[in-house]
C-alpha cells in the first residue's frame, strides 16, 4: 500500500517537471481519460494528482465500484448499454451471480479476469487500489513525455554506446555509410515502416 503511495508520489513529482505544472497536474494530464482507464472516479484522480489522500476503499467495494464503471463506460458496439445479462455471459456467470456481485459479492477472478479480457482492460483493474491503479495509467504518459523531453533517450542503450566506442576507429567512408544508413532508417520509422 505505501509502496504504491510512494510510486505515485515520484510519478507525479517527475510528471510536474515534465509539464512544468507544479500543483496543477490534474490540468497538465486527461483526467477522464485516466479515470477511464483506471475505474477511479475523476474527482479521485484528480485529488490524487495532487498529492492528496484519499479513503481507502474496501477490496469488496472497489471490485463493485468498478464493475459498475465498466457498466456505465463501456458500451456495445451499437452504443448501447451493456445489460446484466450480457455482462454475465462475458463472466461466464449467471444473471443472479451478477446482480450478487453487485450489490455485497466478489466474482471469482477467473470471471473477472474474463470482463478484464472482453473490455481490454489492464491487469488488476478490478482489484488494485486507486493510487496503484493511477500509478500503472501514468506510466505511458510518462514514458511519452521523457521520450518528447529527451528525443536521444532510446538512442541511450548499450548497443549504441558500444556503436559510437567504434566510431574514433572508422574510416570516413564507413562513417558516412553509417550516418546513410541511421537517415534510412529514422526516414522510414517517421512513416510508420518499421519492417526492417
């Protein structure tokens, strides 16, 4: 539990530095699309950004509160409302297993896993506390704004450092084919052709 405290708190601390928002990340970053993702109600991802606490919520009723969250976000390819019925043939369960989950229950977790599955959501969605919940949903928001902060980062691997320890020992007719080949590759990774 404090370890997902903990991790949240540099998460957030790194995410203020990147979006330069000290004390306003909830306005640096998509809460309801982080609420989406998470199943944490807005105004809890919002308290969370900012450093604040919040109650914990019994593993019982956090299942239940995002079960009822995926009801209300998630919908049939025709827009419309999962009904209970359908959310059950997705668990695996029965109507009236549902409807017990719902209101003082816990699914079993290969039903859940199985809602989890059908509405590709992450890992212990249904399970994970608030604050390690945000902290998994922040992690490619993260990795997006190192990446856009620091654009040589990737380039930053050992296989690259081993590349550039040989460069002083290269002709330069070596070197510019080098040089050739990085503008190839980087020209065809801009056009979405990674097949190399």
């Amino acid at each position: 539990m404090s370890d997902a405290h903990g991790s949240l708190a540099e998460a957030r601390e790194r995410l203020e530095e990147l979006t330069d928002s000290r004390g306003r990340l909830a306005e640096a970053l998509d809460v309801g699309d982080l609420s989406y993702r998470t199943g944490i109600p807005a105004g809890t991802v919002a308290a969370l950004l900012a450093g604040g606490d919040v109650p914990e919520t019994a593993l019982g009723a956090r299942v239940r509160q995002r079960l009822d969250f995926v009801r209300e976000t998630r919908r049939r390819p025709d827009g419309k409302r999962y009904s209970l019925d359908e959310l059950a043939r997705i668990a695996g369960t029965s109507r009236q297993w549902l409807s017990e989950w719902r209101t003082h229950g816990l699914p079993s977790l290969e039903h859940a896993d199985r809602l989890r599955r059908h509405f590709d959501l992450p890992a212990g969605f249904f399970t994970a506390d608030d604050a390690e919940a945000l902290h998994a949903a922040l992690q490619p928001v993260l990795r997006e704004l190192e990446a856009k902060s620091d654009p040589l980062a990737p380039l930053r691997t050992p296989g690259f450092y081993r590349l550039a320890r040989r460069a002083p020992h290269m002709s330069p007719r070596k070197l510019q084919a080098l040089a050739e080949w990085a503008e190839m590759v980087t020209e065809r990774s801009a056009s979405g052709d990674d097949d190399l």
